[in-house]
C-alpha cells in the first residue's frame, strides 16, 4: 500500500509534467479572473499574479521535497506521515478536493456555454456527454489522459491570436497608475487569482506515473511559470482594451474580448473560442477526477471504474437538481478560501512532520 | 517374457505397416471420387505405373514434356530411376499419407508402380496459372516504380527480394485457415527489425483459428490490436517498394498467398498519407504535397459538419456579405441544413459505392450521370443549396487523396458522427466530437506500437518523415518509434569531396 507501484509500461516521460501542469492550471480560470482581480488589485493585479506564481512555485517545490523523502503518491505520504486514521482522513479529504475541483470545472463550463451559446439545453445533457468522455478517457489510463492534455495544450495556443487582435483596440494609459494599491489589496489579489493559479496540486496524485519523476520538476516549475506569464499577458491586455470601470461590470472580459474579431468570412470569434475552450476544459476534468477516483481505488482497493462511475453520478445528479448558478456559487466559495488553504496550509505542515520524522529516524 | 515382448511389437509393427498401406490406397481411392482426379496408367516393359494428378491444378504441358515422355526413355523401370531421370528438383519418394495428401493438393503428380502402390514419387508440376506483374491500380504513382504484386507469393517475395538482395532477409512461411491452407510469408531483415514484433506477428497468425483466409485484408482484421475502430492498423499496400522501404525501416511485412496486397506492421497515422513518390521529389514539394494532402483529410471531415453547424446556430460567425450569398442559395430550401446535407452526402456515397462496382466504361458515364445531372437538377429543385453542393463535391473528391484506400474509407464514414455532433450542438458538438476522435486515437496501437506516434508520445526524431519529409541528411537514424536493433540508417561521416563552400564561388 504504501507504495503506488506503477508498470514502467505506463508511465509517461517526464516533460509531460509541463503540459500536465499548464493544461491543469489553465481552465476555466482564464476567461473570468479578470474582473475578481481588478476590483480588487485594479492596475496592480499584474503585481498579485506574479505573487500567486511565486507561491505556487514554492508550494511545488515543497510537493517534490515531500516524494523526495517518501516517494509514491500523497494517499501514501499522508499515511506514513500522520498514521493510518488520521492519514486516512486526509486522503479522503483530498479526494473530495479533488471531485470538488473537477464538478467546479465542468459545472462553469456548462454555466459558459449556456451564457453564451445554448441556453436552453438542460446542464444534465452537457453533463452527460463530458462524463461520457471523461470515462473513455480515462478508460485508457494516465497515459491517454496525459496524452488529450498534451494535445489539448498545441492545439489551444493559436487562440492567443484573437488577444493580440484585440490590442487593435489598446490603450496603453490604462495601464497607469501603478503601484496605486496597498499591500493588502494585492495579497487580496492573490486571493481572488487562485482560480488561475490552482491545478499544480495534482501533481500529488499523478507522481507515480512519470518516469524518473525526480527529474520533472523543472518541467512543472516550467508549467507554473508558463502559465504565470500567460496570465499576466491576458490581464495586461485586458488592463489595456477595456477601462477600469467596464472590467470590473464585465463577467468574461476574455470571451467579451474575442468578439471584436472580424476577417473577411469569420466574425464573433466568441462561438469558436468556447467550443474550441471544451478541448481545454476535458482535459481538466479528466485529471480531477482521474486523481479522486484514483485515491479512492488506492484507499478502499477497489477497481478504479467504480469511483468514477459513482462520481460521474453525484455530478450528474447535481446538474439535474441544482441550476448551475446556484452550485457554482457554493463551490466556488469551497475551492477559493478554503480549499485553497487547505493546500496552501497542509503542504508545508506535512512536510514539516515527514522531515521531523525523519530526522529523528536518523537520530 | 522379453521374448514374447519384442514378438508382440514386431505384431504392432506389422499393424501399423498394414494400416499405413490401406491408408495410401485408400486415400487414392477417395482422391479418385472427384472427376477431375487423373490416374494415368502406363506400361514399361512389362511393369505398370500409375501417374496420378488433379487435371486441374497441374501444367499439363510440363507433364507431357518432363514426366511422360521421359519414362519410355528409361531402361529399367523403379521410382529412384524417374527421380533421377527427371528434370524437375524437389522431388520426393515417400509413404506418408499425410504429405502425398498435402503435395498433390498442391498440384504435383504421385507416380506409383504396381509392384509398389504403397510408396509414390512426387514431383511438382503445379501450373502456375495467374496474371502478369502489371502496374498498380490502386496505388498509382507517376514517378515511380510501375511494378504491382501479383496474387502469386513466390512473384511477390521475388519482387521484394529483387529489391533487398541480402541475406539478412528472412522470409518465414506459415500457413494459416483450417479450409483455405492460405500461405503467408512474413518479412523482416534480421538485425534491424525488433525479434519481439516479428514474434508477435508469428504468434497472432498462428493463433487465428477461422476456416478461409482469402485476402490480405482479410487476415489483416485478424490480427489487429483493436477490433472496433474504423481505421487500418496495419497498411495494405500493391507497391512492392513500399514494402522494400518498410522492411528496411525495422517493420514486418507480411505477404499472402492468392492475395494482391501485402501488409506492413507496425503502422503509425500519418503513414498513411505517405506516398511513395514524397521519396522521389525533392523535400520541398514532396512536404507541401503531404501537407496538401492532411489538409485534405482534414477538410474532408469538417467541411460539410461546419456548414451545418454554422447554419443551424451560429449565423452571427458570418459577416453579413457572405452571409447574403448564402441566404440568397438557401431561401427556396424547405429543408434544416442536416437533412440537405446527408442528402447530398449520401448521394455522393452511392455514386462512389456505384461507381466502384461497375465496369470502367459505365462508371465514367455515371460520374458525369451523378455528378452533373444529379447535381444540377437538385440544385434548381430546390432541394440543396449551390453552396453546399460545392463544399460536399470538395470534400469527396478531398477523401480520394489519400494513397492508401482503407484510410481513404476511414474518413469517408468519420463524417457522420461530426455531422451528428453538428446537428446537435452546432461547433460545441464538432469540438466535442474532435475530442472522441482523439482520444480514440490515442489509445489505439498497431502491434503494441502507439498509433498517433510521433505526435504522441511525442518523439521529434520521428517528424523528420511525418508532416513533412526533410532531406535525406536527416534520415540518419531509424524511427524510434520501431525500436530496431541497427539504428543507423547512414554512416555518420563528414561529407569530404562533395561539400561546397560558401564562398559565393569565390
């Protein structure tokens, strides 16, 4: 139990840790993050992404310190650190993270495509169709997850061409004042970009699968820090395209953006950017719940179809019951302060005790 | 008792000689049943002989000339003296039942004396009946080799071994179909291909438990990693070069008896978009045409459901000149964009489907029947819009690109499911069913060999002979992909004579 041996014959080279990382970090995040953060850090929000990504930084470094000293996953980490019991409470709180994350993604690309696109279709048929594909990706095992989030990675980035259409319209003044905001608006900031920043965690989960996983970690600082500049990149061309006080009225300035558009036989580029948005949201809901399901089948030792198919119904069973506005609201609150803390605070706390443990078993 | 041991084995001997004879009359006896079963008898000085045939599987010419005009030559009569005597190599004296069974199924002829039945001499005059090596059809390429495969397999190893002289060429011949005894030679060159993937391809052939084999095509379903998928896994190709290529690339080959068509394993995706000809341009119009042609493919799939989705919920995507081009085709139409759409897919299916079941001649009439009359005259019924027919037009023709026909089916019927898709949630549903697609190829594999490779796993070694095919001077190492033994393709050394200087001549 307390290693999570994986076949050689499935594991993934190490520099898919970029891809895993980036892919995993860059989600519905992306379209949204702008107005959160510009009430907040205003001209400055640039200053608390940068801090966001150094934070994440960090806390992936702390994450390979910790596999550094007992390799396997965090379902075993946890166990060997705290205890069977307490170990395991832990575990199962990381799982219902990890679901939490992947309901919290598709239930706001469902709330996106029905803003903007389809909104009578009921969110249980989207629901259904994603899970459907989640389960056969899954079904081919993290070696075909790693492979959709890879190609969902190369075949995402030529929308970037729409950001740079816009700055047709930029106005670089936008960008002044800067260093206008205290310190406490900026961590405040900090705060309100987790959404952009959250995904590196999964890494706990997937470790196992990477060969010489040692040796990935430049490669997940890599995707860290790709997707901090990204970030920034969106944020400033959104600073300069729209004006303070229309940022912070506008829900999707990223989507609102991309409407501006227009060749010669192609306008409302919007339609083409949220579907094109569902190849970078399958891959983020396929690794959620490819790391819940997963802890779960390291944790009660049962075949992995089971939690998946059980989580698959508890999702679509919220979409049924639930308006997504309303489900959003509650999991949003639950990823944002507090499952952001729990990463944030657990980490460095487990790795405090695996070191002491440590040390005194050598003591 | 020791005694009377060896006397009761002698007994069992005795038995089995006694069974083993009746064994071999017998069998002539139920060969004998069918009518075109020749037992010749003959007389030379005083002995009787029996040529026994099926008419119909040997060259009679070669019988009269090699066998029945050279037995009155001989001066005493016994097997050993025809054999020698004879002209023909590979012949046989022998009592097995089972051999004679299997030789003169094969087409030779069992010549027996009447002083022995029991024992025949085999020689084999199978007639070697079967077409000329002619130019590929399937295939076509313009320049290069106008050689084909034939369905005879000692034709079609021969070609291939004209083209890699070597002895490192192995050929393992195994037979496979419980009623068709269909032969199959599988293909490698020993020291570069991996043993485990010739193993495999040895250990799935034999392990096929079906009465006929009749093609290639045939066992090639057989012995695919994944059943349920629309795509080939291994490649069916007529051109004798690419199997030349492959073989020395680190694949298996395999050629079927009775069979046109060769396959090559393991296959990767965009080898079959692959020409043989890309090798005989220079890189760059051989890359722009393969590029050309995945573009192509690409085209042929999305076009029609985009028009669909586009028409049925996202008019706003397009600009307002265009748009009233498309409107002005569109307003006389009573049907939804789907329903035009499969109209006029479907018919193109059938004129293809109707075209490749008849003759030549009749099937140029009906492309310009289909294609023009139909067309037109749907057009101004009412019944679709210009537009679309261009759009359908082109993407058929676009599927056709492709070199290898299989492929080239695979994406004619992958249409549907986006066309559906389309229907359903307009370019939500194109991109969701973009995602099954990939993913499906993802987890499919040719002999354990990932299929999507080098895109993913994602090797940049590989790419120098994928999308585009580089010069020759990146061709220094075999595909990883392959896992061969002897990696290197060229000898890494510095060009000395040929090299120019950038000098601008000085």
């Amino acid at each position: 139990m307390n290693q999570a041996g994986v076949n050689d014959k499935y594991k993934v080279s190490p520099f898919y840790v970029f891809f895993l990382v980036h892919s995993m970090q860059t989600g519905i995040g992306v379209l949204s993050f702008q107005r959160v953060l510009a009430k907040s850090a205003g001209t400055d929000g640039w200053i608390s992404i940068i801090l966001a990504g150094l934070i994440v930084h960090i806390m992936i470094w702390i994450i390979y310190k910790i596999f550094s000293i007992v390799p396997g996953d965090i379902i075993s980490a946890n166990t060997q650190a705290l205890g069977k019991w307490l170990g395991n409470f832990f575990n199962l709180l990381f799982i219902i993270y990890f679901l939490i994350l992947g309901m919290t993604v598709i239930i706001s690309y469902i709330n996106v495509v029905h803003v903007w696109m389809f909104e009578e279709v009921p969110s249980w048929a989207f629901a259904l169709v994603f899970l459907i594909l989640i389960y056969y990706i899954n079904s081919g095992g993290f070696r075909t997850v790693t492979g959709v989030t890879f190609l969902s990675v190369l075949l995402t980035y030529w929308l970037l061409f729409d950001l740079i259409y816009a700055m047709k319209y930029a106005e670089f003044t936008n960008l002044l004042p800067i260093f206008d905001h205290s310190i406490l608006d900026i961590l405040k900031g900090v705060k309100d970009n987790s959404l952009t920043m959250i995904g590196f965690e999964l890494i706990l989960m997937f470790y196992p699968f990477i060969k010489d996983a040692k040796t990935s970690q430049k490669y997940a600082h890599g995707g860290a820090l790709t997707t901090t500049l990204l970030t920034v990149f969106i944020y400033l061309v959104s600073l300069v395209f729209y004006s303070q006080k229309q940022l912070v009225l506008t829900i999707w300035p990223t989507l609102t953006m991309t409407s501006v558009v227009e060749l010669p036989f192609i306008q409302r580029f919007e339609y083409i950017e949220i579907s094109w948005w569902a190849l970078v949201i399958i891959p983020n809901m396929t690794i959620s719940l490819w790391a819940a399901s997963r802890g779960f089948k390291r944790l009660f030792n049962v075949q992995q179809k089971y939690p998946l198919w059980g989580m698959s119904i508890i999702i679509l069973l919220i979409n049924i019951f639930v308006f997504d506005m309303d489900s959003l609201y509650i999991l949003n609150k639950i990823i944002n302060p507090y499952g952001l803390y729990f990463i944030c605070l657990y980490l460095p706390l487990l790795l405090l005790i695996i070191y002491t443990k440590k040390l005194r078993k050598r003591l | 008792m020791l005694f009377n041991r060896r006397n009761s084995q002698k007994n069992l001997n005795r038995k089995d000689d006694f069974n083993k004879v009746s064994d071999i009359r017998s069998l002539f006896n139920s060969l004998s049943s069918s009518n075109d079963f020749i037992n010749h008898q003959g007389n030379l000085k005083g002995i009787g002989y029996w040529v026994s045939f099926y008419r119909s599987l040997i060259d009679g010419q070669e019988l009269h000339e090699s066998v029945l005009s050279v037995i009155p030559t001989l001066e005493t009569i016994s097997l050993e003296q025809i054999k020698e005597n004879i002209p023909i190599e590979n012949t046989l004296i022998t009592s097995t039942r089972k051999v004679i069974e299997e030789r003169i199924m094969r087409g030779e002829i069992a010549i027996r004396l009447d002083t022995n039945l029991d024992e025949c001499l085999l020689i084999n005059i199978a007639s070697k009946q079967g077409r000329q090596i002619g130019k590929p059809e399937l295939e076509f390429g313009i320049i290069s080799p106008q050689e084909a495969f034939v369905e005879d397999i000692d034709i079609n190893l021969n070609l291939v071994r004209k083209r890699l002289p070597i002895p490192e060429l192995q050929v393992n011949e195994l037979t496979v179909g419980s009623l068709s005894k269909t032969k199959v030679a599988v293909i490698y060159i020993e020291g570069i291909v991996e043993q485990e993937n010739v193993d495999t391809v040895i250990q799935r052939i034999n392990e096929i438990e079906f009465d006929e084999i009749l093609d290639g095509s045939n066992l090639a379903q057989m012995l695919y990693d994944e059943s349920n998928t629309l795509f080939p896994l291994f490649l069916h190709t007529e051109r004798p070069d690419r199997i030349a290529s492959a073989l020395s690339e680190g694949k298996v080959a395999m050629v079927i008896d009775r069979s046109s068509s060769a396959l090559i394993a393991p296959t990767i995706l965009l080898e079959y978009f692959i020409t043989m000809e890309d090798y005989n341009m220079p890189w760059v119009p051989a890359s722009a045409f393969r590029l050309l042609r995945i573009f192509a493919v690409i085209f042929s799939i999305f076009a029609t459901p985009l028009y669909v989705a586009v028409l049925t919920f996202h008019y706003e995507l397009i600009p307002k000149d265009l748009l009233e081009t498309i409107v002005a085709s569109r307003n006389l139409i009573p049907f939804p964009p789907l329903i035009e759409a499969l109209f006029l897919e479907i018919s193109i299916e059938l004129l293809r489907e109707a075209a490749a079941r008849l003759p030549t001649k009749v099937g140029q009439t009906l492309g310009i029947v289909g294609g023009i009359v139909i067309g037109q005259a749907a057009v101004v019924a009412g019944l679709t819009s210009n537009i679309l027919l261009i759009i359908v037009a082109l993407s058929a023709l676009a599927s056709f690109v492709t070199p290898i026909y299989k492929m080239g089916n695979a994406i004619r019927l992958l249409r549907f499911p986006f066309l559906l898709g389309a229907q359903i949630w307009g370019l939500l549903g194109i991109a969701l069913a973009s995602v099954f697609l990939m993913t499906h190829l993802i987890k499919l594999t040719s002999m354990g060999h990932p299929y999507l490779e080098p895109i993913y796993p994602f090797r940049i070694k590989d790419w120098k002979d994928s999308f585009v095919r580089l010069p020759f001077n990146f061709f220094k190492s075999r595909p990883v992909n392959l896992r061969t033994e002897n990696v290197t393709r060229q000898p890494q050394k510095q060009k000395t004579s040929k090299k120019r200087k950038n000098d601008f001549n000085e």
